[in-house]
C-alpha cells in the first residue's frame, strides 16, 4: 500500500539558523504539500538542500515526485535516502510501491544467483557489517579464551574470516556505483554509439556500474543487462 506522508523538514546539525526562520520554512514546505502544489514542493527541497539533513531530503523528494508521478525520479531518491541511513517503514513501502509502479526487470528483480547476492549485500546498511565483525570477534575471543583454538594457523584464518564482514564492506561495497535510470537508455556492445545496440534499460532501472570510459559507463549487474550505456538521464548514488 502506498504511503504517501511526507517528514517534516528538519534543518541538519551544521545549520546555525534560529528556531523561528527553521519553523517558517517547514511550514513552507508542508503548506505547498498540502496544497499539492508538488512542483512548488520539489523546488523548496532543492533550494534548501545545503541546510536539511541528506535522509529525509531524499526521501521527501521520493514522495513528492512520485505524486508527480516522475517514477524512477522518485525512486532514485527513495534508494538514497536509504543509502544514506533513513530507512523505517515508510521509506521501505514508498519505494516498494514505485517499484511495482516501474515493473522492471533489473536488480533487485532479477532471479540469477548472482543479481540476488549482490542485491541481498547492497541492502544491507554498513553498520550491520560492522556490527556482525564485532559479533565474530567477540565469539572468536570465547573460543580462545575456552582454548577452543590453539593452532596459529587456524587464530590466523579466524582473524581474516572475523575481517571480512567489514572489509567486504569498506572496500568494495562502499566503492560500487549505483544508478537509477531517469529514462529508457539505449544498451551498446561498446562505449560508443558505432557499436551495436543491443537493447534497452528501461526508466527506472537500478543498475550497478563499472568501467568508465569517456562519457560511458559498463553496466555489471544485473548480469542481463551486462554491455555499455552513456552517462546521461542515470542518477547515481
């Protein structure tokens, strides 16, 4: 079911104006929401983007594109809000229901092994990975500890397996460029437009890029999708 509330606008902690100004422009922001002037609503949030914090930034926006019935705009912001740590219900629904308004065939719907696990990891908020390795060496200190473990060998490969949570996390998920597609992108077997097309990347698509080259990005996952398209109409994040 669709949620479409909104947050109240809140300034970030680095903002330094005073309670009064911070009141006016929130009640700005929910007057033109409520008059369902969306347009209006959508240039507030930009014009205040510097002074409102990143989570609920997005995510509002999300709402009120997907109002505007701009789809993969409003699922492009819906993904980073989350991405940068506003993730509850509301934010979870909203983007489930802009992803049911898509129907594409990308990431997060693909049924290949390996489109499922990198999807599972990429949901996944970067705490968590730190939380399991904190978890992991705590258990690995019981088992010292009750001299489960005694071999170097075997303390040494404990170690890497208790790392790897985090490592996995900080140096190659934190390194992965996300994109959703603001419109249908042509898919070329090369970067560049002398090399065949080989399909489509329908409007809101979340993809997962790789190489760069000149204006045009290598799309990795989903594996289906797998060929070049160029860098305009994508919102990474």
């Amino acid at each position: 079911m669709k949620n479409t509330s909104t947050v109240p606008v809140t300034k970030s902690p680095q903002a330094t104006t005073q309670e009064s100004s911070e009141t006016t422009d929130q009640n700005s922001f929910e007057a033109l929401y409520v008059k369902k002037d969306y347009k209006g609503a959508v240039n507030y949030l930009l014009r205040n983007k510097q002074s409102l914090n990143s989570g609920i930034f997005h995510y509002n926006l999300g709402t009120v594109y997907s109002k505007l019935g701009d789809y993969p705009a409003a699922r492009f912001h819906f993904e980073k809000a989350i991405k940068e740590g506003y993730i509850n219900s509301s934010a979870l629904n909203n983007l489930g229901y802009v992803k049911s308004q898509l129907q594409v065939d990308d990431l997060s719907t693909s049924s290949m092994l390996a489109d499922e696990l990198m999807n599972a990891a990429l949901t996944v908020p970067s705490s968590a990975y730190v939380t399991i390795t904190l978890i992991l060496l705590l258990a690995g200190m019981l088992m010292v500890k009750a001299k489960k473990i005694k071999r170097k060998v075997t303390m040494a490969l404990g170690i890497l397996i208790v790392a790897t949570p985090v490592l996995f996390s900080q140096f190659y998920l934190e390194k992965v460029n996300y994109a959703v597609t603001f419109k249908d992108i042509p898919l070329y077997e090369g970067p560049s437009k002398i090399f065949s097309e080989k399909g489509k990347v329908r409007a809101g698509s979340k993809i997962i890029l790789g190489e760069f080259k000149e204006g045009w990005f290598y799309v990795k996952f989903p594996i289906s999708l797998a060929g070049w398209i160029n860098k305009d109409q994508l919102g990474l994040y």
